[in-house]
C-alpha cells in the first residue's frame, strides 16, 4: 500500500514538471533576463533600447526584470503593467498572425503608451503597415496563446 501510493505520488510529480516545461512563459526572458535584460522603462524615458545593469533588478511575472538606473527601476515597481511590453515581450507581428515569437530590442514601437516589441526591423516595419489591426488580432490571439508553448 505504502510503495503504491509513493509509485503514484512520484508519477503525479512527474507529469506535473513535464506540464510545467511544456508551457512557454508569459513574458519573454532569456538567460539575460526579461526582453533580453533591456529596461522597459527606457523605451518611454529615453526613448531607445538601453541595456539594464544586474544592480537594479526585479523579479516580476516570473521573470527578473533588469533597468539601467534605480529611478527607472522604482517607476518599474510602481506601475509594471505601465512600462512591460504588451504579449509579455513576444513578438507583436507573431501573435496577430497566432504564434508566439522571441524579439529584437531595437524592433520596438509605442502605441497609445504602450510598448510593444517585434522580431526583428524588418517585421517591424511590416507590422507598422497596419499595425491597428494587428494588434486588434494579436490581443485577440494573445488570450489563448499567453500561457502555450
């Protein structure tokens, strides 16, 4: 009775982490961190991608969020759903077309005070075509989509 319920308890555990790593994170975070250790907050203040440091760090949404300056980091703390990227990061372009893709920091655009990122330039500039409705779409998709592979 006592090795069936051990036998039973472990395959639970089992197939809880295998479910656990087979979800894809809702922010997009790398070994650098967050959107590739960049400060979400520069984009608004400086208006271009600027690399955090490991001194002004956060940890947020499951992610460890990196800023360049302490100022920024307490604007982070203070109002993170302000300054994160929409789609947690993810490429914009990708998920009005149903998938999640990683991101460039310098593929980046702010839309009605909202931050959002793209894979690289190119895509950008495709997804700048008609970017209304590709967020309409993205936010759409991005409901079934946050928490999947």
């Amino acid at each position: 009775m006592i090795m069936t319920r051990r036998f039973f308890i472990s395959w639970a555990m089992i197939l809880i982490s295998l479910q656990l790593f087979a979800q894809k994170a809702e922010v997009f975070s790398n070994a650098e961190g967050a959107i590739r250790g960049y400060d979400a907050v520069a984009y608004f203040t400086e208006s271009k991608p600027v690399k955090g440091k490991t001194d002004f760090s956060y940890q947020w949404n499951n992610a460890t969020w990196y800023f360049s300056s302490a100022e920024n980091l307490n604007k982070f703390k203070a109002t993170p759903e302000k300054y994160a990227p929409q789609f947690g990061g993810y490429c914009a372009y990708g998920l009005s077309e149903g998938h999640k893709s990683p991101t460039q920091p310098d593929a980046w655009t702010i839309v009605d005070n909202k931050l959002y990122l793209n894979y690289n330039v190119k895509v950008k500039e495709k997804w700048s075509e008609n970017k209304e409705e590709r967020i309409k779409k993205a936010n759409e998709n991005w409901v079934d989509l946050k928490d999947k592979e």
